[in-house]
C-alpha cells in the first residue's frame, strides 16, 4: 500500500513538473523541446503505445526536463512509456517543429530510431494505456497522436526530415 502511494505521489509530481514546463513555454513564448522514439525489437518490430489522453497511437516520447541531453530523454521516456531499455539510437529521423503539431504546446520534437530490448510493459499508467509491437506492414498508420503518423511515414520511407 505505501509502495502505491509513494508511486503515485512520485507520479504527480512529475505531472506537476510536466504542467510548470507547459505554463513556463506559454510564459515565456519558447517552444518546448521534446523526442519521440521509433523503438526497434530484435526482431524487427517496431513497438508504439496507446495515449490515455486521447485514446491514438503514438511513437514513446515526452518533453526533454531540465538538464537532460535528447539521449538520456530517449532511456527514460523508453523506460517509463514502454519498460524497454534502451541499446543504441540507430539515426535521426527528422526534426518537427509546426507550431500545431502537438495540440497542447508549441513544440520542437527531435525523432530517432532506436534499438531496443527487454519485457514490454507500461510503466507511466497516467499517459500510456497499452503497448504493444508492430511488423512495419501491420502498423495502425490511421489517424494517431499529434503528428507520429507523419513521423512514421518518413520513417518507413527513409527520409530524414526538417519540417
């Protein structure tokens, strides 16, 4: 039972830092750095997460905190969106930068493929409801959270992208 509560407590302050970097960006009329992971099985499978927040499929990913290197963002994010570790950032996919690409912020979103390895399990229960892998001809390339279909397709087309 504590073990629960400490971890919920954990989580919203985190949630908290989330919102005071959001209203910091709105403030001081910046956009927010973030990366978004096209994470790689062994296998080949390319693994994506189910938002809580708007129910789409969407790349692992999240702001870069204070401090934080596009790297170190990329294992944590990995860590807590999917439970996979990280191996090696394999490319730059591209750089999206469209002031309506995320519907919440202005953001800058820094996009790598990434090996990766371990036991699929979501671990931030409050942003992600599902993960799960994907061969690259069974991806849900529909309609998926702010704008990783577009990411996705540059990515299965090889392209390295400055949008």
């Amino acid at each position: 039972m504590f073990l629960l509560f400490f971890g919920t407590v954990i989580q919203s302050t985190r949630n908290l830092w989330r919102v005071g970097q959001t209203v910091l960006g709105i403030i001081f009329r910046h956009p927010i750095t973030g990366a978004s992971i096209i994470p790689l099985l062994p296998d080949g499978r390319i693994v994506l997460i189910k938002r809580r927040d708007d129910g789409c499929w969407a790349l692992p990913g999240g702001m870069v905190d204070w401090g934080e290197d596009i790297p170190t963002t990329v294992h944590r994010e990995l860590i807590e969106e999917t439970g996979l570790e990280l191996v090696k950032i394999t490319r730059l996919v591209g750089v999206y930068s469209a002031p309506d690409r995320d519907p919440r912020i202005h953001s800058i979103c820094v996009v790598v493929e990434a090996e990766v390895t371990g036991k699929m399990e979501v671990q931030d229960t409050l942003e992600a409801i599902e993960v799960q892998a994907f061969s690259p001809d069974s991806l849900p390339l529909g309609k998926m959270s702010h704008d990783h279909t577009r990411q996705l397709q540059d990515y299965l087309k090889g392209l390295t992208t400055l949008a």
